[in-house]
C-alpha cells in the first residue's frame, strides 16, 4: 500500500466534493466459483483500495463527513480461520496503516447505518457491480434488492471520478510496472506465434507471465486468429501460416494498477503484402491519435482523427471509396473499426466503469453519439493532465458485418464490398497503447513494446 497520508488527503478531498451524510465504501467478498470453499482469486473493489488501501476481503469502510471521521468495520479472525489461513493482524491494526482510528466488527456497520437514516442523513454509495454487493446493501439500508441502483449517490460517483481519474506520479509508475510486465507477456507472444502451435499455449504463457510477476492478468487474455472478433476468449486454433494473431493482454501489480496492450503479428513471422498493407494503416491510425492528444481536446475528436486515418487508409487500397469525411461522419469506416479509440485506465483496466461508463466517459459538454461505431466511443470528454488512456485502434474484416450490410445496401457509395468479401478470411489487427496525457501533450507509458513492421518481424525472428 502507499504511505498512509495518501489515503487520509484522498478521503479528505472526498469530504470537500460531497458536502453532506456518509460515504458507505463496501470491500468486496470472495466469490465461489463451484463451492463455497473453493473461491476465484479474491480482488478488493477498486473504490474501497483507493480510499483504504486494504486488500483483505469482508471489510467495509465510511467517511463520516458531518463529524469528520472515518471507520472501517470488519470481524478479527477466530482459531478455524488461523488454522486455513494463519495468524491475521487485527482490523484494528490494519486500519492503523491507512490512517483510520475507529474500528468496529461488522454487525455495527448496519447499527450505525440504521441510525443515521432515523435521522434523516444522506448515505452516499455507488452503483454496485456484483450480485452478493447488491444484496448487502439493500440489507444494510432496508430497501428492496432491486431497487438498490435507484439510491446510488450521482455526487459520490462524480466525486469519486474527478480524484480517480487524475493519477499520482506514484500511480504513473505502477501502471508502468504493469506495462513491463505486459512486455515481456507480449514479447513471448510474438516469439512463440509460429504455425502448429495451439493458442492456448500462448495466452497460458502470457498469463503465467503475470502472475509470475507478482500480479494476475488485467483481464482473461483475448488471444485469437480469428481478431474479428473483438473480444475474442476462445483459445483452441491452431496457428497457420498466413494469419494474423491478435494479442490483448495486460497485468495488475501488487497494488493493483493495470496495463491494457495490443498487438498482432503474423503467424510465423513474415508480413505478406495484404497484411502489411492493413497493418501500416492500423499502426498509422495509432501514431497519429498519440501525436494528436493533449490537454483540452476533446478524446472523441481524437477517436474521429483516427478513424479518418483508417478510411483514408482503406481508400489508398481500394476498399473504401467517396468522400472520406462524410463517410466517417455518416459512420461507414465502422464496418471496419467498430469500436472506440480507447478509455482510461488505472485501478480498473476500464478504469471506473463500474461505476457507470458515460459517468466516466462523458459530462454535461460532450453527449455519447447514437451512430453504429461512434456509439461505441468510451471515452469522449476533453483531456486533462493526468489523464491516463488507451489508444487502439483496429481494422477488422467481420464476415456476418460484410454480408449484412450488403444486403441492407448501406453505405455503397464508400465501401467496396466485391473487395472486402476477398478479405472475409483475414480477421482482424488492433494495436493498443497506454498513454499519459502531460501538461504539454502526452507520453506513451513503459518499456515500448515492438509495433513497427521491421520490429516485430526482427523479435519474432529470433
């Protein structure tokens, strides 16, 4: 955990952003994944470590901002809990470290909560992400289970999103180490992405990488030939010459800050000339949205420069057509880059958006844009120092995406769809970077990972 001063000036700034009531920050509980003794990895809720630091599970912590105090409430462990887990300090003991004098077990939390609604205070919380989440705080609180969201605090969650979203120069160099990690995940990923071998074998790899290092994978390792797929979990192809394997992965250190990269190299270490042709766009597309990013721009400009780099780019060769500025406009270069650019990244490797993603995204300036694609934009609000992002674009040749919008005869004045079908068996190329936004401009974070055409060929030559 950081110095304990850290978490005593977040909370404080809490108190000057929400003005009145309590803030009720729930950890996380472990979570069975087929009986109850057997639980995934526990992972503490972002909200609850950024404010209280503690990464143990079953712990609850509030900001009284009436009477300027702060609590944590959890339960010692008894001699069965020793006897699985060993000795565990006090509660007590743990809030010491991250600057909480009040303590108390857990039956107390709802005591207290009780009270405090009798007299008629403001309990702030924010929009649960997880089921046992939900549940306990509509028996905290004594309302219905399903009408938990109808009671989060808009205050708390904005107030909570303007600290988060502006990184320490400690959180930059967390997030830096979880990108030095990434490099070595993605660096063996390049190395190993030869035909024959089964791509289980390489995200195992690259997973195995990460918790090596201290810290699992940011997210299950997307991993697949088939990069037409965005979020493409499937593991099982084998690797043959001639296509492209897409690589988006990262890892979460110690103090659980994340890193997201993407790359995607061709299966046995050669670019053909189809393949460069699509990449160099791609790459393109990501070197000028890096260049273009700095404080006050807004991100979804950024997002549209990069997707009339890629129309522009796919016109060069004849598989988009027309007047690229309206094309993008109208939303045809989204056939081909169906998503958004990026979107932060920190604690949560979409950082906060668990906490509701326009919250995050978005602000009474810039509104989400309804246009297939565009829609898709995560993060659109102008920059601000501190920011830290993603940058990823992609170009992807989705075969049922082709054939329907053919038919429905969309867009026929850009696209070329008698040369897209010849690319139905392509897949996909996205390269992802994560970016620091400066006083100036910007900084791409860690170690570089290989991305040029003659870099990734030289690595996977090796």
């Amino acid at each position: 955990m950081f110095d304990k001063k850290i978490y005593i000036e977040r909370r404080n700034q809490l108190r000057k952003d929400v003005k009145l009531g309590l803030v009720l920050l729930l950890g996380n509980k472990e979570v069975a994944f087929n009986y109850p003794a057997n639980t995934y990895s526990f992972r503490q809720d972002s909200n609850f470590l950024y404010f209280f630091g503690l990464h143990d599970a079953d712990l609850a912590g509030v900001i009284d901002i009436d009477n300027q105090k702060d609590y944590i409430f959890g339960n010692d462990v008894d001699m069965d809990d020793i006897i699985w887990m060993g000795n565990q300090p006090s509660v007590k003991e743990r809030a010491e470290k991250v600057g909480v004098d009040n303590t108390s077990p857990m039956p107390k939390l709802g005591e207290m909560l009780t009270e405090a609604i009798k007299q008629g205070r403001k309990i702030h919380f924010v929009s649960p992400y997880r089921g046992e989440t939900q549940m306990q705080l509509a028996d905290l609180l004594g309302i219905k289970y399903t009408n938990v969201k109808n009671y989060i605090s808009i205050e708390l969650v904005k107030a909570i999103i303007k600290q988060r979203s502006i990184k320490s120069d400690l959180e930059v160099a967390e997030i830096e180490m979880a990108i030095e990690t990434a490099y070595d995940m993605h660096t063996t990923a390049m190395k190993m992405a030869h035909p024959g071998i089964i791509e289980q074998q390489i995200a195992g790899a690259m997973e195995g990488i990460a918790i090596a290092a201290g810290g699992p994978v940011s997210f299950p390792v997307i991993l697949s030939v088939n990069g037409q797929t965005l979020h493409n979990h499937y593991h099982g192809n084998v690797l043959t010459e001639g296509r492209m394997m897409v690589a988006d992965a990262g890892c979460e250190t110690k103090m659980n800050y994340c890193s997201d990269i993407t790359r995607t190299v061709p299966v046995g270490g050669k670019f053909n000339e189809r393949q460069k042709a699509i990449y160099e766009i791609v790459l393109n597309a990501n070197l000028k949205a890096i260049e273009a990013i700095k404080p006050g721009i807004p991100y979804i400009d950024i997002h549209l420069l990069s997707a009339k780099v890629v129309a522009q780019g796919l016109k060069d060769i004849g598989l988009m057509k027309g007047d690229i500025d309206e094309a993008v406009k109208k939303g045809a270069h989204a056939m081909f880059y169906p998503h958004g650019l990026g979107h932060m990244l920190g604690m949560d490797v979409h950082d906060m958006e668990g906490m509701g993603e326009n919250y995050v995204g978005y602000d009474e300036e810039i509104k989400r844009s309804s246009i297939f694609g565009t829609a898709f934009v995560r993060l659109g609000r102008r920059l601000q120092p501190g920011f830290v992002l993603t940058v990823e674009p992609g170009i992807y040749f989705i075969p049922a995406l082709i054939d329907q919008w053919r038919a429905e005869g969309k867009f026929m004045e850009y696209i070329n769809y008698d040369l897209a079908d010849t690319y139905k068996d392509f897949g996909g190329i996205r390269i992802e970077d994560d970016i620091l936004v400066t006083a100036t401009g910007c900084r791409v974070l860690g170690k570089p990972i290989p991305k040029t055409v003659a870099e990734i060929e030289a690595i996977m030559a090796r």
